[in-house]
C-alpha cells in the first residue's frame, strides 16, 4: 500500500518547506494557506487519526504538542498568538489520513473558530 502524503514528506520523497524538526516531529508551511503563516506539524510516526491512538501514543503525543510553542518560537509567533487546529475524520475535513496540527498566525484571526 502506498505511504501517505506525509510520511513521504517525513521521509523526503515529497519536497516540503521545513520550518522545525526533532527526532519524531517535523513541522512545515502548508502548500495553500489560509492564513499569512499556515504550518503544519506532524509526528514522524504514521499515526491516522486520534481515533486510532492508543497509550503507547503517548510520548509521541505529548512529543506533538510540546513542539507548538517551539515551532510558534521559531516562526517569531508565540508571543503575538496563533491558533491550532486539527481535523478529525470527514466531517471535520481531514483530507490527510496522518494526524497533523495546523498552526494558524500572522493576523488577528478573530474569536470564530469557524
Ligand atoms: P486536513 O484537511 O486537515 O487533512 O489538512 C490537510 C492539509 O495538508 C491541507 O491544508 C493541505 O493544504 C495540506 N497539504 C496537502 N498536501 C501538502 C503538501 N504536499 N505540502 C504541504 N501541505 C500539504
């Protein structure tokens, strides 16, 4: 079965924009943004979706949302705010069976969330 968009992303058969890496979480700019900074941060293990996680996710998952602050850090937002978001399954438009954390920034983005 062919690997998923971002797991070749992960491992460098897609080209992606790198903002932030460590040893399980890459972060990079998403190819259509929706805001002035768009990036997208991802485990480098394929985990599908948060229905699928189980306990022995959890370093990983702890490991993913440590890395916000340092990508907002590095992207000179954590400071000025930024919202993230993650779309779990079709009704929330997961269009990328791969968990992944999008980090919106740049404006005001406004109380909706939608
Ligand atoms: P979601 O709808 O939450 O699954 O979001 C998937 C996101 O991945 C969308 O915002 C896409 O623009 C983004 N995306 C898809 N392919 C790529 C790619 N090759 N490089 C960067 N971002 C991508």
């Amino acid at each position: 079965m062919e690997k998923c968009i971002f797991d070749q992303i992960v491992e460098g058969k897609i080209p992606s924009k790198k903002v932030w890496e460590s040893d399980s979480v890459l972060a990079f700019w998403d190819i259509s943004p929706v805001a002035p900074i768009h990036v997208l941060i991802i485990p480098k293990k394929h985990l599908q979706d948060l229905n699928s996680v189980t306990q022995n996710d959890k370093e990983i998952l702890g490991d993913l949302m440590l890395a916000v602050p340092e990508v907002a850090k590095k992207l000179g937002v954590k400071d000025s705010g930024y919202r993230i978001i993650i779309n779990n399954g079709e009704h929330a438009g997961q269009l990328v069976p791969h968990i992944h954390i999008h980090l919106l920034a740049g404006k005001n983005l406004g109380p909706k969330i939608i």
